[in-house]
C-alpha cells in the first residue's frame, strides 16, 4: 500500500466521523425551526385550500404532508441520510473510476505515478557525478521534483474532493428543508450540484490520472529498459509526459463545474498566481540587490534585505580591491637575518 493511499483510507475515516457528528448536531440545532416552518407550510396551504386556490386538494394534501415527512425523516432524524446520501457521494466516485480505469484501488494510480517517475530519477542521479555527468544529476533532480509535484496535485484535487464533500454533507440538513417552499428549492438545487461538482472531480482527476500514467509509464519503462545507458532523452520525455499530466489535471476544476453547472475553484488560477508571485519575487529580489550592489552609495534601515545585501557586497568587494592595490604598491624589501 502506497503512500497516498494510506493517507487517504486515515483521511476518509477522519472525515466520516467529522460528517456524523456534524449531520447530528446541526438536525438538533435546526430541530425547532424547521418545526415552525412546517406549521408555517400547513398554514400557508390551508390558506389557498380555503380560498379555492388548489385545483386538487387531495392530490396536492397528499404531496405537501409527503414532503413534510420526508424532510422531517431525512433533515431532523437522518433517516437513510448517512447510509445513503453520504455513503453514495462518498463512495459512488471512487467506484466508478475503479469501474472505467479497471483498477480495484485507483487511488494506486497515483503511487504509481510516484514510484515509476522517482525510480528513473534515481536512475539518472546514479549515472552523474560532481565531476563527470552532473547534467545526468540537474536532469534526475528536475524529473523527480517535476513527478512529485504532478502526484501532489493530484492528491490535492482528491483531498479537497473529500474535504469539500464532508462540508457539503454536514450541512446538508439545512438545505433539504428549502424544499418545503418552492422559493428556496433553489439552494437545495445548488446544494446538489455542487456535490455532483466535487464528486466529478473525484472521478476525472483518476480518471486523467490513469491516462497520463500509461504515457508517464510507457515513457519511464523506456528509461529504465535501457538499464545504466539512460540518457537524458529519455528524462526529457519523461518530464514532457509529467508536464503534460500537471497541465490536464489543472483543467478537472473547470470541467468538473461545467459538467455540473457549479462554480469551480480558481485552484488554477491561485498555482498561476502563485508562480507569478514567486517570479515577481525574485525578480524584485534580484533587482533590489542589483541596485544596491552598482547605484548605492549609503543605506538605510528601510531598505530591502537584498538592497541591502549588495551595499554591503560592493563595500566589501571595493575593500578587498583597494587592500590589494595598496599590498601591491608597497615597496618590495629584503630582511637580512642576523647570524646568532
């Protein structure tokens, strides 16, 4: 058992613990409003049952009194709710991608992915030194980091698949009582499609998974087939088939919401920002540093650590420079040692 899938059988088990006890608290906290708002339903619809305005008062009886019990059954006493509602968007995903990848676990796959992308890094580092194939080194690192962070992102859609949907469910009671009134069906309307949202994200992000893993495997096996004649071609093909992997996993949010008509995360939008971020960073960084180390003539306390940091780099380098000029300008002596 892999590394992501140990951690997602403890999650699980964490996280339906948290779904039960919240379910049960918030049916009793919302217990005597919901009782209100059902005197308030049979009141409203005795009203237009008084003044004629129900063309079938038994029909229509019969499904308002049905409705009452069924949200009474499954808001107030979680009638079927955990067993059903929450075992089903639990579990429903997770089955169906093990169904389409033929998998019997396919949270595997992402282990995998980890296993055979780490396993031709190590092959490559073994192959480069300090001081012969240190390219062989810079291409094992960059294939291992680049691996690591497509299985990362992984893990993270599918953990914040989970996590949302336990949110989602231990609200869950509020918004099966908006069916009462058709004015607030909307919210147990969105309630549920943004569970088929993040369910969808469960199913796509193993199903992408297991895709670009036949294309990361076939690439690795080709690396790893060569035995200590790997190259760094077949590195550079196995970073494409990682990249590639990280690029379609970006893209599950936004297919996952259309799909479900929800509105996606901007999880993609927040990794850009955050390379963006990084990159104006060390641009800011390298050109504070530049500034201080050929413009400065004095600094002050306010002044960045960086800008800082190249004052001090160009007074040290002008001292040892005006050291040596002055050593060199010193005229050459010869000591005559006294014979004892």
């Amino acid at each position: 058992m892999g590394f992501y899938t140990e951690f997602a059988l403890w999650l699980d088990a964490l996280l339906a613990t948290y779904v039960a006890d919240q379910t049960a608290r918030i049916a009793a906290a919302i217990e005597p409003l919901v009782v209100t708002l059902c005197v308030l339903y049979v009141m409203i619809w005795g009203y237009l049952a008084l003044f004629g305005k129900i063309e079938e008062p038994l029909t229509d009886s019969i499904k308002r009194f049905f409705t009452i019990g069924l949200v009474f059954a499954i808001a107030i006493h979680l009638w079927l709710y955990n067993e059903v509602i929450v075992t089903t968007a639990f579990d429903a995903p997770t089955a169906l991608a093990a169904v389409v990848v033929g998998a019997y676990e396919p949270l595997a796959v992402i282990d995998q992915i980890l296993h055979d992308g780490m396993d031709a890094g190590g092959r490559l580092m073994a192959r480069g030194s300090l001081l012969d194939g240190f390219s062989f080194d810079i291409a094992g690192i960059a294939l291992c980091i680049l691996i690591g962070v497509v299985a990362v992102y992984a893990m993270f859609l599918l953990s914040l698949s989970k996590v949302a949907l336990s949110v989602l469910l231990a609200i869950g009671p509020v918004f099966l009582v908006s069916a009462l009134f058709n004015s607030t069906r909307r919210f147990l309307e969105a309630w549920v499609a943004q569970l088929a949202n993040y369910a969808l994200i469960t199913v796509l992000t193993v199903l992408v998974s297991a895709l670009m893993l036949h294309v990361i495997s076939v690439a690795t096996e080709q690396a790893l087939a060569v035995g200590g004649g790997i190259t760094l071609a077949h590195a550079m093909r196995v970073c494409v088939a990682a990249g590639l992997t990280l690029l379609v996993l970006r893209q599950v949010l936004p297919i996952a919401a259309g799909l479900a008509h929800g509105l996606a995360l901007a999880t993609q939008g927040a990794v850009s920002a955050g390379m963006l971020w990084a990159m104006g960073i060390g641009r800011r960084t390298t050109s504070d540093f530049l500034r201080g180390a050929l413009l400065d003539n004095q600094t002050t306390r306010w002044d960045s650590l960086a800008r800082r940091s190249g004052y001090g780099l160009k007074r040290g380098a002008s001292w040892a420079l005006s050291e040596a000029g002055r050593r060199m300008k010193e005229p050459n002596t010869i000591r005559r040692e006294g014979r004892g």
